[in-house]
C-alpha cells in the first residue's frame, strides 16, 4: 500500500538515517462494528425492473457490501426503499410457471401461491421473498432485512429520512 508524501506516492517503508522501518499505521484493517457504521437512506424505482436483477441488486446494498468498510458480522448496509413493486417484471416464462410454497405445519399442508395472485394481492411480498432469499440465514441476515421497506404504489413515508435516488439501470454495483 503506497502512502502519499508531499504530494508524491512512496513505499510504506520510511527511511530514518540508517535504519529502515514500517509504516504499520497503512496495514491495520479497519472492521466496523454497530458505532462506526454510517448508514444512508436509498429510494429505489421497481418499475420496469427484472426481479432477480432488481433483488440482487438490493441486497448488496442492504449488506453493505457496496461500501469500503463491510464487514461480514456487522450490518453495515443502508436503509433501502423500494417503490412501484407492483409494476415489477418477470422473463420468459415465469409469470405463468413461478409459484410461491408455504407449509402450515399440519401433515399434507403444503400451499402454493401462483405469481401472478401473489402479485395481484401482496405485492410488496414478491420483492421481499426475492430480497431474502438473497441474504444470510442467519440471525445478521434478520436484522438486515428489517432495512428493507417496500411499496406498491409511487408513495412512501420515508420522505422526513431524505432518501437519495439510485437508478440501478446507470450504476453498477
């Protein structure tokens, strides 16, 4: 790692006189814990979108893994609200042949939701599943998910956070 001296960059081995030694300030890694982290409140448009693309895309900010400072044990991921999960799209054939399965926990219980009814009635909950699906199974990965608000509609109540806009068509992450 170089270290910028006087304007120009030089090795992290500083020279005294005769004797060589270490920059071991430029080595020490820094792991974020619940006090250092910084997090920012992100709007996200769902309209148009691919759900896979759009829930992959989510979920690397909700871990945090877009930040220089993730750390793999610490919610370092931001606030993300999601608006217009109703105008969401699917590819090939998946609007028809996509089901969502449930268990009740009674023998012979099993439940089976078609996308499009799950679509027409929660459909906020088509782009929850994806998100989760997408993130640890784990107690961190429960936390992180309480971070994620989603809307059908264009509205949200998170305008006081002043949330910034990501296009996700124009960045990559």
């Amino acid at each position: 790692m170089a270290i910028k001296k006087n304007g120009y960059f030089c090795s992290p081995f500083l020279e005294n006189e005769n004797n060589i030694t270490v920059n071991t300030l430029s080595y020490k890694t820094v792991s974020a814990n619940k006090q250092t982290v910084e997090k920012n409140w992100v709007l996200i448009d769902a309209e148009g979108q691919t759900l896979g693309r759009l829930a992959s895309n989510v979920a690397k900010i909700l871990r945090g893994k877009n930040k220089p400072s993730f750390t793999p044990h610490v919610d370092t991921g931001d606030n993300v609200i999601v608006i217009n999960a109703e105008k969401i799209k699917l590819t090939g054939n998946k609007e028809q042949a996509k089901t969502y399965i449930r268990h009740t926990g009674y023998p012979g219980g099993m439940r089976q939701t078609p996308y499009l009814r799950m679509l027409k009635e929660h459909p906020t909950r088509v782009v929850e599943y994806a998100v989760r699906g997408m993130l640890p199974k784990n107690r961190l990965g429960r936390v992180i998910l309480k971070n994620l608000y989603v809307y059908a509609g264009s509205e949200h109540k998170h305008a006081a956070q002043k949330p910034t806009t990501i296009d996700l068509n124009k960045i990559k992450l």
